[in-house]
C-alpha cells in the first residue's frame, strides 16, 4: 500500500461523501492532526518554515481573517476595507525599504500570494516594461547562481531567458565581472538577493545598481526571506549594507510579509521604484462579452482576510515589536554561530546574518544531519558544495533552544568524526527531505512530486470513504 498520511487512523475521502459529517468530529480530526504536527517545530529545533511560532499570535490572525475570509478582494465596491488593507500594507511595507528617499520615481507595490508570486510579477513586469518601453524582443535576466529557483521558473513560465552568473566560493557573492560581461541590449534586469535562501548572505545591492543604472536595465533585490528583518538588523547595529530604495539603480524589491512579517501564509509584497514598472504587467481585455476586464496581478479572486490579517499583523506588531523580535533572533544567531566557529571541523560559508550555513573539509557534512536528526533538530540541506543551514525564527529564541543546539552539536561532530570514512545517510534537498538527486534526479521529482498529490488514488478499498 502506498504511503498516505493517516491512511491507519482516518478515512480517505476518494469521493464527496454521500452524507456529510457532523462539524464537532470534523474538527476534532483537524485539531488532532494539528496538534501532533505543531509538535514537530515548537521544540525550536526545525530550522525556518515557522517565522513566528506564537499561537496567541495565530489565534489572534485567525480571528481578523474570518472576519473577512468569505470576501472576494477584487469586489471593492462591496468591501472597501480590502483597498484600506491592501494599501496599507504596501504604504508600511514601502516605508520600511525607504521609498522616500526615491526622486526619479513614484514608488508603488503589489500584493502577492508568496515569494514565488513576487518574483514571478516582477519577471512579468520587466519583460512588458521592456518590450513596451526598450524594443526589446529577446530579453534575458541575470541572477546569481545562489538566487531562488523561482526566478528560474519565472523565467521558464514567461520565455526569459535565464543567465545564471557564478558565485565566488569563499564569499558566497555574486561575480560582478561575470555579471558585466554578460550583460547586452536585451537584459531586462538584474537579480541581487537579500539574503539568499542557501547561506544568509547579501549581494553586492550598491555594485549592482552602478551596473543597472550603466546598462539601462532594471535591478530586482529579492528579500523575500530577509526583507522583514534586515532592516531591523541594520537599526541594531549589524553590519548590514543598505539594500532598499536608498541605492541607486534598484528597480524592484519582493519581501515576504508571511516569513519575518509574521502574517499568515499566503502574504508577499511587491515594491516598485516607480510605477511604470507595476503598470506595465497589469492585463486588459475591453472586448469580452462579460463586459471589460483588468487584473492588476496574475490571480483573479483573493480571500479578504489574507489581506485582513496580514494588516492586522503588521500594526499589532509595529516597528518596536518588529525591532524586539529581530534582536533576540540575532542574538540567537550569533550564539549558535558561535557554536559552530568552535569547531575547526566545520566552515561557517560566507558572512551570514540571521541564517547561516556551514560544511566541513573533514567528513561528510551530512554525518553531522544524520545526528542531528535523532535529536529532533530539521536543518535544510544543501549541495555544491554539501552543507546544512539554520534559518533562525522566533521559536529557536525560547530559552535554552540555542544551548541546546551548541551541546548537541559538539556531539555531533564527535559522532561525524567517528565516521569520516563512510557515507552518511541523509543529503540535500531543498525543505529538509532526506533522499539526493543523482542522474536520475528528474525521475526522482517527479515520483516525490506524485507522492504528495496522487497516493489518496491507489489506496485499497478499505480505506476508503
């Protein structure tokens, strides 16, 4: 039988039930299975996936988004309150990344479903601003080897071509030479991350700008892990360069307000220097018998209560509850880099921030995940080369999270140590799945992509509703 989670405890629904079920045991279900899978990260041992991790928090969202869960955003005659939030949340949003100090523009944004929706509007956005405004027919982007796969997928999606400039191996930083080199007359922009996914680290955003403003082409900074936190870091006192509106030359910013925004999943903002670039990817259809048509994103309906309790989040928080969370996650940080710096086994990759990396030229990097794992800890694995990081969130900041971390990891190496000399069990896979891609790695995805959507049709009759 294939392996179908709660396939053992609950039924399978492979149809709409003839009768439906009464409300109190449908979420008795739901409250079981939430409760058994919160435990996996409120221990502060999984690295990310869960920014905020307060459940009073949560309670406190859930109950702004039911309020407006059931309203269709795109009717703002019937909820005007979707254009209050929506408006606020991208006029807070483009006052954190300093859109004031922009005076060759008319900073805008758009809301977005996630990171990925940020990138792929923005994609959206250069390739029409460039065909309508540059001539452009062919247009390339150039993104840092270590910048996210969804600009890949963007570009993949939209008929960009993708140019994927190297990093440099000690500093984790794009190459700017490269990067100069392989810009033409058909790049439509440039991609700087901060921080990247993999190691924690900023590109060169200043450096980067000189060259898009040289060239004429668009600069897109993706913070859309680190947007709601750096700035809070740099206000700390933490050597972080500007990477906003501040520097000549950035075009774009994506930042997602449902990572270190706190919101609820389902929240990213896009920022644009100026508004010809939102305005270039809105879609129009005037002849359609249903009547005229525009879409200023990608998605048609949206729920108003993701706007509501992104909203509600963001002035809950403000910017003194934003600045104290940031500073105990530093802290954090720092104490488990700490930990790591301890071992001259282990290589910290790059100058980190609030997420690091690290590998080892001693044994397989993986030894140390494999251990790890039995203590309950989740890290993300990586490759090329093979490493493991930590993305500390709010629930690493309970007490005795990080001097945990530092006991188990010196046992960890001692275990690593013991077994340089054979294969660990576990590799990298982007979300923490243990298996590694080989040449048959397309194979591979898609049997794990299959997994997770086509299993509830194979299963045996008795588990069947």
């Amino acid at each position: 039988m294939a392996d179908f989670p709660y396939a053992d405890r609950f039924t399978v629904n492979r149809r709409l039930p003839d009768q439906g079920r009464p409300r109190e045991d449908i979420l008795a279900e739901l409250r079981m299975m939430a409760t058994e899978e919160d435990a996996a990260w409120e221990t502060g041992k999984c690295s990310g996936t869960m920014y905020c991790g307060d459940h009073e928090h949560y309670a406190y969202l859930n109950e702004a988004f039911g309020m407006f869960s059931h309203v269709n955003s795109l009717q703002r005659d019937l909820c005007p309150s979707a254009t209050k939030f929506e408006g606020e949340i991208l006029a807070m949003a483009l006052d954190l990344f300093h859109a004031d100090a922009v005076t060759d523009g008319n900073p805008v944004g758009l809301l977005t479903t996630g990171g990925t929706g940020s990138i792929l509007h923005a994609m959206l956005a250069y390739r029409e601003y460039g065909t309508k405004h540059r001539g452009i027919t062919r247009p390339n982007v150039i993104k840092p080897e270590s910048a996210h796969p969804a600009f890949a997928k963007s570009c993949h999606l939209l008929g960009i071509e993708l140019r994927i400039a190297p990093v440099d191996p000690e500093t984790t930083l794009v190459d700017l030479e490269w990067v100069a080199n392989n810009i033409d007359d058909q790049t439509v922009a440039l991609i700087g991350s901060a921080s990247n996914y993999g190691w924690g680290t900023i590109d060169p955003i200043a450096e980067l700008g000189q060259l898009a403003l040289q060239h004429g082409c668009g600069l897109h900074v993706d913070g859309c892990l680190g947007g709601f936190i750096l700035p809070f870091g740099e206000a700390l006192g933490y050597d972080i360069k500007p990477f906003d509106f501040r520097v000549p030359g950035v075009t774009s910013i994506s930042a997602d307000t449902h990572k270190y925004g706190y919101a609820l999943k389902g929240t990213s903002t896009l920022l644009f220097r100026d508004k010809a670039y939102r305005n270039a990817q809105y879609f129009f259809q005037s002849d359609w018998s249903g009547g005229k048509y525009h879409s200023p994103g990608i998605e048609g309906s949206r729920s108003g209560g993701m706007l509501a309790a992104t909203w509600a989040a963001m002035v809950s928080l403000g910017r003194e509850g934003y600045l104290k969370y940031a500073k105990a996650i530093f802290e954090t940080a720092d104490v488990m880099k700490a930990a790591v710096a301890s071992h001259p086994e282990l290589r910290m990759l790059g100058k980190p921030t609030y997420l690091f990396s690290f590998t080892s030229d001693d044994f397989d990097i993986y030894h140390i995940n494999d251990f790890m794992r039995k203590r309950g800890w989740r890290f993300n694995g990586q490759q090329y080369p093979n490493a493991i990081h930590m993305a500390v969130t709010r629930p690493q900041t309970q007490p005795g999270v990080a001097a945990q971390f530092t006991t188990d990891l010196a046992d960890a190496v001692v275990y690593a140590n013991e077994r340089r000399d054979t294969p660990a069990k576990s590799s990298g896979i982007y979300g923490g799945v243990e298996g590694g891609f080989t040449d048959e790695a397309e194979e591979f995805i898609n049997a794990m992509m299959g997994s997770m959507l086509d299993t509830q049709m194979s299963l045996p009759p008795e588990h069947v509703g």
